[in-house]
C-alpha cells in the first residue's frame, strides 16, 4: 500500500475539520425539503426559512452556478436545491428557463427577480420618509403662502416658495421639520426626519421668488414648509441576508408611524450607520434588557440576561443611522430594544 504523506493527511484532515464545522454552524430545519420551486411573491428570507434555521446563514451554503447568467438572480419558477458537496449543504438554483422551448435566445428582466424582502411595504415607507440634516433644512426653499394670501394650501393649488432655486430643477418635494434621531447613548443628532407633506412643479420663477403647482398633496402645504429636491434612493432588490461583517451593538430609536413598539414587518430605525460598518441586507438580532432583580438570598441585585425576541433585517443606510424591517419577532419590540450581531 502506497503510504500517503503526513502534510497530505494534515491538510485533508483540516479539509474535514472545516467541513464539519460548516455543517455544524448552518443549521437545516426539520423535515428539510430536497427541492423547491420558487413563486411569484416569495422573497429570499421566504426561502432561506424553508431550508435554514437561520435565514441570514444563505450565502454561506449558497452555490452559485457559474455556468448560469447571474446566478445570484432567483426568478419564479426556478428550483432552489439542497445538495451536499463533501457532506456540506449546498444551495444550488436550476432555471426554469433552461429548458429549451425554441432555439431563440431568451432574455430575463432583472425586475422579475424575486426580492429579499417585501418592497411594497419598503417602497411606502421610503415615499414618506426622509432623513436629513439641520443645514440641509435651513438652506432650501420654504413656502411664503398661497396665491389670494392664502395660509394653506391643497392639492391644484398654487403658491409662493423663496429660496435658491438654481439648481434648476422643475420638481420638489414638500416636507415639515420631524422629530430629531438622537442617539440614546452620546446624545449625538443622527439626522432629522423630513416628514412628506406633497410635490410642486415649478411655473414661474422670477429672481428667488417661484410660483409653484401643487402637483401631490398628503396633508394641507402650509407657510414655511421646506422644498427638496427628489434625492436618488435606489433600493437594493437583489442583496442577500446575512450576519454583519463588524461587530455592532446597536438599538431601536424610533418605531415608525408614531407608536412606540412594532411588530413583524414593521420599520424600525436604528443609531447605527454607514460609518459602523453597517449594510443594506446586514440580519440584526433584537434583544429585551434583562431586568435588574433582587438576590434575595445573597442580598444582592442581579442584572439579568437579555433576552432574544426577534430578528431585523437594514435595508437603508444613512451615514449616522439607519432603518431596518422586522422579519421575526416572538413579542413586542420597543423603543430601546437592543440590537447585535445575529
């Protein structure tokens, strides 16, 4: 018998090593199905559910088949996989579109791709919420009043706005000062919120004075109300959820929509930014602070354990802070819950 040499052995025993571990460390659910076909509707944390314990541990079994356009894209109709490649899981896609139903080549819309999570429910949250800073707010145009002096204005009216209009666009957004993010920590500003009020166009402009058509209203457009230019928020359809790259220790600032606690599907924001190193598609784990309790036998307080209620994932970041969608969570989540590293 040939005998194999001991650097040989070494390294196909770390191979081994690392395998085992991969296996250990991507946890399958229960009665874990061979195949399935994906629908029109599912999102990628939908089928991370199907196959994984964990949702955000997918790109560490997910193979991409290079012999595929854009494997990383997932279309309904396709057939999600679970192989095992030396006893490791792996997550393979098979197109339904492979299937040669005419020698005619065959293009694939990338907006047909599935989402990693609900836009629809991201898309209206985005619509109405800005987050911006104080000389941001100062600087730009404010609204004087209506036409027939007019305090407020609707939907079709026109109005008077002053300010620096140069950068020569026709269309602005119309918003009112918000609450302030601070974070709970340093009291740091984090950002303003801009609150959506409505659209104007621009019909007339004559030195720093427009007159402006209301083009959308959310509310009555009242006098100093502050004109923004549209900002380019290109939300990420395709990303994968997944653990932070960096540590981050975080927590709930503001619960969306003006209550104080959420639930599944709810948008959070967060005091953690682009300068923690934090992503969109970055999977936070939201805990409750342990209780402080008296020992009564050692006459002592006792500061208890955290206590994990749910899963976020961000899907928009700012530089100071950012928002996030819960995906799972067992009880309530409140302003203050803590957020880490899954």
């Amino acid at each position: 018998m040939k005998k194999i040499p001991f650097a040989t052995t070494l390294i196909m025993a770390m191979l081994l090593s690392i395998s085992s571990v991969m296996a250990e460390a991507v946890l399958l659910n229960k009665n874990v199905p061979d195949q399935y076909v994906v629908k029109r509707g599912d999102t990628l944390w939908d089928i991370s559910g199907v196959f994984l314990q964990d949702p955000w541990m997918w790109p560490e079994i997910w193979h991409a088949n290079q012999q595929i356009e854009n494997p990383h894209l997932i279309y309904p109709g396709d057939t999600i996989t679970l192989v095992y490649i030396d006893g490791v899981p792996q997550l393979v896609v098979k197109r339904s579109r492979d299937l040669k139903l005419s020698p005619e080549i065959r293009s694939m819309d990338h907006a047909e791709a599935i989402s990693a999570l609900p836009l629809e429910v991201i898309d209206n949250f985005l619509s109405k919420t800005r987050v911006t800073d104080d000389a941001t707010l100062r600087s730009a145009p404010y609204v004087l009043g209506g036409t027939e002096r007019r305090i407020l204005v609707g939907m079709k009216d026109d109005f008077y706005a002053r300010g620096d209009f140069t950068a020569n666009r026709l269309n602005y957004g119309i918003y009112r000062r918000g609450d302030p993010y601070l974070d709970p920590e340093t009291g740091e500003l984090l950002g303003i919120r801009a609150v959506d009020v409505g659209a104007a166009k621009i019909k007339a402009l004559k030195d720093d004075i427009a007159t402006m058509g209301v083009s959308r209203a959310a509310g009555e457009i009242r006098i100093k109300d502050r004109l923004l230019v549209s900002e380019e928020r290109t939300l990420a359809s395709i990303f994968y959820p997944r653990a932070p790259e960096t540590e981050i220790k975080a927590s709930v600032l503001n619960v969306e929509d003006g209550v104080r606690n959420a639930g599944a599907l709810d948008v959070v924001a967060i005091n953690r930014g682009n300068r923690d190193g934090l992503q969109a598609g970055d999977t936070l784990a939201i805990s409750k602070r342990g209780d402080i309790t008296k020992d009564r036998v050692a006459n002592q307080r006792v500061q208890l354990p955290d206590e994990r209620i749910g899963l976020l994932m961000v899907f928009y970041t700012y530089e100071k802070m950012s928002f996030g969608l819960i995906m799972e969570a067992d009880r309530q989540v409140d302003i203050g819950d803590l957020l880490s590293n899954p």
